[in-house]
C-alpha cells in the first residue's frame, strides 16, 4: 500500500516549507499520495501539484478550515476541494481578512506587555503576506527573541486562552464550513479530534453536529495521537458511520517530533476516506487529485 498523507501544512499558512520543498520532502519520506491543507488557505496547492507531478506523486487538493462550535475553535479538513470554486474562495478571503485584523490585534496587545515589534516580526516569518499571519507566527517571533523557552511556552505565557495576547477568532460556525467544503465538491474532515477539550461525552457530541451538518470523515490517526487514542478514535468512527483520514500534520523542520507519513496505522473495521480517490491500494486513481 502506498504511503498516504493527508493533513500537511506550507508557508502558505504556517508550516516552514513552499509548498514545492513540502513535496519534495514527502517523497524523500516514501509518501505517494500527499493532501496540502494548509489553513484557511489553497493557495499552495498548484505549486504543489506541479512538483508533485515531477515526483511522480499524487497530490490531493485541500485545506484545513477554522471554525466554531459551541464557543470552541474546531477544525476541519477539506479534501478533494475545487480550489476555483467561488463560493470557497469567497470564503476564504473573509477568513484571511478576519486572520490580518486578529493579528494587528495581537501585535497591539504584546506590545502593551513590553513586546514591540510583535507584529512586524510575525509578518516578516508569514512571508509578508499580513492575512497568513498567525498565532504560530507570533510564537516563533516571541521564541527566537528569548522571550520564552518554547513554543508551547509561547502560548502558556502570552498566546492561549486568558492570556495576555488572547484574540478571540470569529471564526466561521462549523455549518457554514462544511458547506463551503461541500459546495467545492470536497470532503469534510473532523482534524484531529483527540485534541480539542472536551470529556468523551463532549465529543460525541461535537461528532453528532458534525455529521448533521454534512461531516463525512474524521482523522483517526495522526503523528501526535497516543495509540489508545488511536484505538478509540477507530472506534467513534466505526460506531458513528464515518470514513476515517490519517495524516501527519506536518509543519516543517522546527517540529522534529513530526515525520511526513509517520503515524499509527489506522485500527482494523476503519474505513479509510482515500477510497474515495484512489482506484486500488497499488494504483492511486485521478478521481479529484492533480
């Protein structure tokens, strides 16, 4: 079976890597079937595809979508997405222009704690490009200039929920992101759902929304998933009728924890969401992918 990764991330939103450098690293790791998701964007993904193309590889068009649900921030995954479709991209312009004034925001806030220079740093590690701005961005800023120890020190301190630099996102309901994903004839995809806090009640719940609302795969294997919550997560995907994605959400080299198709398989009884583009487990069929 071919090596198949589905939740990877460019400088197109917050990964360290062009979306042709993405590819080629995911070859050298054995991967052949590769989904670009970048967040809340698809502009990498014709670069992409054309070094794909060059590797012999498989390139699947998507994104990774930010939404609310309940007053939480959820995100969801679309896969085999039109990315000319004007209502997505419709979208996606209101989502990044939400994105650049949460940043100025940001920037502000930092700088009323003693941090000048937030912003423009953050701007200059998202390539310039003001609406791909961030919370990772502002975090690689704040740890290059020793203001925390870490990245995840970065959030604890100044970035996350109560902090002092906490910018509430008005992200999207997840309705209305599955319905763009929908209407770009993709694929939506629960990322990641071991993450998010809630009690397991909790997310049975969120799953019930998500599928009400037209959720039709969630991710069941991930680079950071525990195997328990590998078994679990097969499981609530079995029980509740959705295909199950794997993926590594890959950022680049500044994570060394995570590998490009490197994660748990999926549990036996999943029913992988790739049959919907790949003909057979030896040869990756053209349906949606370019």
């Amino acid at each position: 079976m071919p090596v198949i990764d589905l939740h990877t991330h460019s400088h197109c939103s917050d990964g360290a890597l062009s979306p042709a450098d993405l590819v080629r690293q995911a070859a050298r790791a054995g991967v052949r079937v590769l989904a670009l998701t970048d967040h809340d964007s698809v502009d990498g993904v014709e670069e992409a595809a054309a070094e794909a193309a060059v590797q012999g590889m498989q390139l699947l068009p998507g994104l990774e979508l930010s939404t609310v649900w309940k007053g939480i921030s959820v995100h969801i995954v679309g896969l085999g997405v039109d990315i000319e479709d004007p209502g997505l991209r419709e979208g996606l312009e209101r989502q990044a222009n939400a994105r650049g004034e949460r940043a100025h925001m940001i920037g502000e806030r930092l700088g009323k704690a003693r941090l000048p220079g937030a912003y423009e740093g953050a701007l200059e590690l998202a390539g310039n490009e003001p609406n791909r701005i961030s919370r990772t961005h502002f975090a690689q800023w704040l740890l290059a200039g020793g203001h925390v120890g870490s990245m995840q020190g970065a959030f604890d301190k100044y970035l996350g929920n109560g902090r002092p630099a906490d910018v509430p996102m008005p992200w999207v309901e997840l309705p209305d992101a599955l319905a763009l994903i929908r209407g770009a004839g993709g694929t939506g995809v629960l990322a990641h759902p071991g993450r998010y806090p809630l009690t397991r009640t909790k997310l049975r719940s969120l799953i019930a929304a998500f599928i009400e609302a037209g959720g039709e795969a969630m991710e069941v294997a991930t680079a950071t998933e525990k195997p328990d919550m590998v078994r679990y997560l097969g499981q609530l995907a079995v029980q509740m009728g959705l295909d199950a994605s794997q993926g590594s959400d890959f950022h680049g080299p500044h994570m060394p924890w995570i590998h490009l198709g490197r994660f748990a398989p999926l549990p036996a009884g999943c029913r992988p969401v790739w049959r919907r583009w790949i003909s057979s487990e030896d040869e990756p069929g053209q349906r949606a992918l370019i």
